[in-house]
C-alpha cells in the first residue's frame, strides 16, 4: 500500500491509500468513496476480503478521504471528492505507474458522490460506477422527514447533537464517536440543514442528480441494495436502474442496509460487481 496526500485544505491532509493489482494486465484503478451519511467513516472501511477479490480480478484500488459533516458542508466535500478525481488523473502514472483510467465506487453516501462525480462534466470520464445501497439526489423526502426505523432508537438531543460537533474540520469519524450525530439527523428530519447548510433550490441543484438532465451522462453502473433496506430506500436503487441505460441490479434480500458488512452475505454481490466490470471495463 501507498499512502499520499493529494489535498490539503484549512490544514487538514486528505490522503489516499493507493493498492496496487498484483496482475500485470491490470488497467483501470477503481477510485473508492466511504460512506456513513457524510458524518462518519473511514477511508480504509472496505472489508480486506473485497480488496483482494478487486486486486486479484486486475483492479488496482485507491482509497480516498473527504471531510465529513457536519464540520464541513456538502460544497467543499464534493470539492474533496473532484480534487481526488482531478489529482489522479494527473499523477497516476508518475506516483503508482498506472494509467490514470479509473472507476468510481461508494458505499451508501460515497456511491452518493461516486454518481455525482460520474455526471460531472467538468471532470473526466470514469469508465463504470459501482453503487452499493446509494442514492441520486438529496432532494428526497426520506432524508427531510423522520424516519420511524431511527425513531425506534434511544432519542438523541440537540444538545447532544452539538456537544458531538467538533472546532476543527476532520477526515475521519469513527462509527463510536459520530453515529449518534447521524441518529439525530435522522431522527428530526434534518439531515440536510446539518450536512448542507444554507439551503436555497438553486443551490441545491447541482447536488441532485435528474432523470432528465443527468441519467444520461452516467458511464455504465452496478447497483446493489436490499430490498430491505431502512435507511437509504430500495426504491432510489430502482430508480436508477429503471433510468440508466447500462445498468446491473444486484437485488439482495432479507439484509440491511449495509448488507456487505458481514463478507458471506457481501461476496456474492462483489463477484457480480466484478463480472460487471470485466464485461463494461475490459477490451
């Protein structure tokens, strides 16, 4: 593993830890976004066991950092997230000796910015998408209202809520410390003010993706989700699928919303993924 800094922001390194495939004819890098609602997460998350199955496959794999909210808002996270696009693209090959192809994978809130990142015109072409239990559009109403699975947990307050929130921007938020800032989020409705901000439709809109507008600027992508899904509905995955012209939809059931946590149940799910790839990536 190589590990690089490729920003640095109000003093805060937003690193990357860079895997290359032991096979020779590897070509593309997949670029990795972690998720836990733009709050919390790490970017070395992955299950070593889908690593190797992407390395070995011929897949080198780059692990990036954004910073998390609500300490930095949904604008400069994106930022973070184009600054590793648009700094790979132009070191690939001099820091890893790779081409600077690439494919753009996110987990729940990464596939989130994956998408977005794949629609963006101002940046360059990702080769496919790997969207695990993502979303389009932060307009949607599951994510303005509160939601009855997180109501079913011990209420977390506003006061506590600002007590969790740190001075200082970071780029990691472990799961112990900054999941209960999520709950309440989830739990009033207020994701949105606490990720985003000063919220107005036109600033909103460069944050959302469009069947109409944007579908159709999306590479080819695999979508997996459950369709039991509590927190991000299996109804988003649906959409995309209906919407984008190349598609997979990898349907699991009966699992959560971060299903791939326990590798039995996510394998399966990762070996379509790359069966996926090799069909839309590979000459």
């Amino acid at each position: 593993m190589q590990t690089v800094i490729f920003a640095k922001k109000n003093n805060v390194e937003l690193k990357g830890d860079f895997y290359k495939s032991p096979r020779s004819d590897a070509a593309k890098t997949i670029i990795y976004f972690h998720g836990g609602g733009l709050i919390w997460g790490l970017r070395n998350d992955l299950p070593e066991d889908y690593r190797h199955l992407l390395l070995e496959a011929g897949y080198h794999f780059f692990a990036v950092d954004y910073r998390l909210a609500p300490e930095t808002k949904l604008p400069d996270i994106y930022e973070d997230a184009q600054d590793a696009i648009l700094w790979f693209e132009a070191n690939a090959h001099t820091e890893f000796g790779v081409s600077n192809a690439f494919v753009l994978f996110g987990r729940s809130a990464g596939a989130y910015l994956a998408l977005q990142l794949a629609a963006d015109a101002m940046l360059p072409n990702a080769d496919a998408v790997l969207s695990f239990y993502g979303y389009p559009s932060i307009r949607a109403d599951w994510y303005q209202t509160p939601s009855a699975h997180y109501a079913k947990l011990p209420t977390i307050s506003a006061e506590l809520k600002d007590a969790l929130i740190g001075q200082d921007e970071l780029t990691e938020g472990f799961i112990e410390k900054r999941y209960a800032l999520y709950i309440y989020c989830r739990q009033t409705g207020k994701w949105l003010d606490e990720v985003f901000g000063s919220i107005n439709e036109s600033n909103l809109d460069a944050f959302c993706l469009e069947k109409m507008r944007d579908f159709s600027f999306l590479p080819p992508v695999f979508i997996a989700h459950s369709m039991t899904d509590q927190d991000v509905p299996y109804s988003e995955a649906e959409k995309l699928a209906k919407s984008i012209f190349e598609s997979e939809f990898y349907t699991v059931h009966d699992l959560e919303h971060d299903f791939d946590k326990n590798t039995v149940d996510g394998l399966p799910a990762y070996k379509q993924a790359v069966a996926f790839l090799d069909t839309y990536t590979k000459p």
